[in-house]
C-alpha cells in the first residue's frame, strides 16, 4: 500500500522512514467495526508487529537530525459508544515525554491524538457529535501539555485523528492537525 511506497521511496533516496502509529493502524477488524473498545492485548500485539515491520525502535521513539530532536509518541484511544474517544497518555509516557523536553536544542512532537484546545475544542465537538476526541484533560494529559505549551524549545507538534485541518495556539508553539 501506499505506506510500502514511501519506504520504498525513502530506501531509494537513502532515506530513513519514520511512523506514527494511529489508532486504527493496531486496531483488528473486530474491535475496528465490532466493539470499538481499547483491548490491550491486540495493541500490544499489533503495534509490535507493526514496529517490527516498520524497523521501527518501539511506540515511543526519539531521534535527532541536525539538532533538531524529533519525539514520536503513541497515545491510547480508549472509545466508548456514550462518552466518545480519548487519548489516555500513562505514567511512563507522561515522564518519559517531559524528560526529553530536556533537550537544548529545537524540538518536533509527533502524536496521533490531539490534545484539546480552546480554537480546537468547539469544532471537533461540532463534527463528532459533541463528542470530545482528543488527549484526556486527566493528570497525565494536562501534565504533557503544559510541559510542551511552556516549553520555548518545541517548534510545533503534530497530530493527525480527527481528519480535520487545524492549526492552533498551544503555548509557546502550535499543534498542526492534518487530514485524514
């Protein structure tokens, strides 16, 4: 598919292929079209298998080019049919994210989930039937925004989810939200 191309492309040209791993991407066809709910078991199994296909180093991954420090992080999607989606950031997640803001230099965030925000917020609401899908305001969420949204090092972060174009104010940079 289309992904097999641009490894294809990027192993022409000498290139490093990098992915973000989506909420669909671990998903299987049972809990993508059945029960919609986060099964930790198929995630782990499924996103290893992805890593491993993608020669990618883990879910969460950090690499430099030029200085710049590039941040990947997989978020859970945890659905409920009443309540909507919301991306679930752990513990370990939270720490390890807010130890590499401790870099020097300029810094790029990749995550699949957006977290949600003021000019945000009322349009995804709009398009998923009032429904909020975006990181959870819990502990953990707040915490990992506050630390990117006050750190001076974070050029932009970047979420994709809601099949929605969005660029919008967080902090001190932006969050830029892609299509499908």
């Amino acid at each position: 598919g289309a992904a097999e191309h641009v490894v294809e492309l990027c192993r022409q040209r000498g290139l490093t292929p990098r992915f973000q791993l989506g909420n669909h991407d671990y998903e299987n066809e049972y809990v993508r079209f059945v029960t919609h709910e986060f099964d930790a078991d198929v995630f782990a199994e499924n996103s290893r298998r992805l890593c491993e296909h993608w020669r990618m180093p883990g879910i969460e991954y950090v690499f430099d080019i030029g200085g710049v420090r590039f941040l990947s992080l997989s978020i859970d999607y945890i659905w409920r049919l009443e309540e909507g989606g919301r991306g679930v950031v752990s513990d370990a997640q939270a720490d390890w994210l807010i130890e590499q803001l401790n870099h020097d230099g300029p810094i790029v965030i990749f995550h699949h989930i957006p977290f949600a925000l003021p000019t945000l917020t009322p349009r995804l609401q709009q398009i998923c039937d009032g429904k909020l899908v975006c990181i959870s305001e819990d502990d953990n969420g707040r915490r990992v925004r506050e630390a990117v949204a006050h750190n001076s090092n974070v050029l932009g972060v970047f979420t994709g989810h809601a099949h929605l174009r969005s660029e919008d104010p967080l902090g001190q940079t932006w969050q830029f939200m892609n299509g499908p």
